[in-house]
C-alpha cells in the first residue's frame, strides 16, 4: 500500500465544483449588473458613446480583480454587510 489509496474511497473531483461561477471571467452577479447598467447607458440614455466604453472599463476592471483573486467580491459582499464588532 505504499504507492496508492485504500481501494473504494477514491472518486473524481470535477475542479468546476469548486470554482465561482463566472461569466467572461467575472462573477455572474456582476456581470449582470454590468450588463443591466451598460444597457441602461446605452439604450436607455441615448448615450452609447459613453455606455459601452464605460461598461467595456468597468467589466474589465473587475476581471482584473478576479484574476487576482476570485472570492473578491464575496468578501467585499462580506465586508459591506458586517457590522465592526469593537467601537472605534
């Protein structure tokens, strides 16, 4: 038993399963968001001189901040929604 497991307790462990759902490699929440306010610029506004780039920007943004690190906007989530425990 020194090269292997215990036979029966082994199984195959999909990686997606463990990674945040995305959507051009930013959360799905936030993608929606951008798209919703992107679309509302563009469409809504009349401006989609100023939209699309400003969406463009910003969905890129957050990519880069998921690229660094995908639980990002958890803990932002997190942070926003919990108050501090000790009075500053």
């Amino acid at each position: 038993m020194a090269g292997g497991g215990i036979e029966g307790f082994e199984i195959a462990f999909h990686s997606s399963l463990s990674e945040p759902i995305t959507i051009a490699g930013v959360p799905r929440m936030i993608a929606v968001l951008n798209g919703t306010m992107t679309a509302v610029l563009a469409l809504g506004l009349q401006t989609p001189l100023i939209g699309i780039p400003l969406g463009l920007a910003f969905h890129a943004g957050c990519y880069w901040l998921v690229k660094r690190d995908p639980y990002f906007f958890d803990a932002l989530k997190r942070h926003l929604r919990q108050r501090p425990y000790w009075d500053a």
